[in-house]
C-alpha cells in the first residue's frame, strides 16, 4: 500500500458446527480458528468469501475477508 494509506481489514467468520457436547465443540472451534490464524499470517486469503473445512475436510463455515484503505 502507500505510504498515504492507512490499510484496513474487515474479517468476518461463521463457524456451524454439531457435536456429542459442548466441550467437544469447543475444542472443534478452537482447532478451526487456529488453523485459520495461521492462514491469514501466511496471507493466504485474498478478498471475499472462502470455505472453512474441518480436519476431514468437512465444510463447516466460511470467513469473508477485505481489504480496504483509507487515505490520510
């Protein structure tokens, strides 16, 4: 970006995930949003919307990323 330009980031995340209890889904989420972590730190995403898998490759939600900047 320049150097005129404040970057800007909207992330949204939705997670629907069944299971036999609560701790289980806990532990679930918490796996997914980690996996997910490290892929933005490796800038894997680009803007819109992207499938979220589980650790079998289960579709299980979505994140929608943008990127934006305001200008100073």
């Amino acid at each position: 970006m320049d150097d005129d330009v404040i970057p800007h980031l909207l992330c949204d995340i939705e997670l629907d995930i069944s299971g036999p209890s609560v701790s289980t889904l806990n532990k679930w989420a918490a796996e997914a949003l980690r996996k997910l972590a490290d892929r933005i730190e490796r800038d894997e995403f680009e803007d819109g919307h992207h499938d979220v898998e589980d650790s079998v490759g289960k579709r299980i939600g979505s994140i929608y990323m943008s990127y934006e900047g305001e200008v100073i």
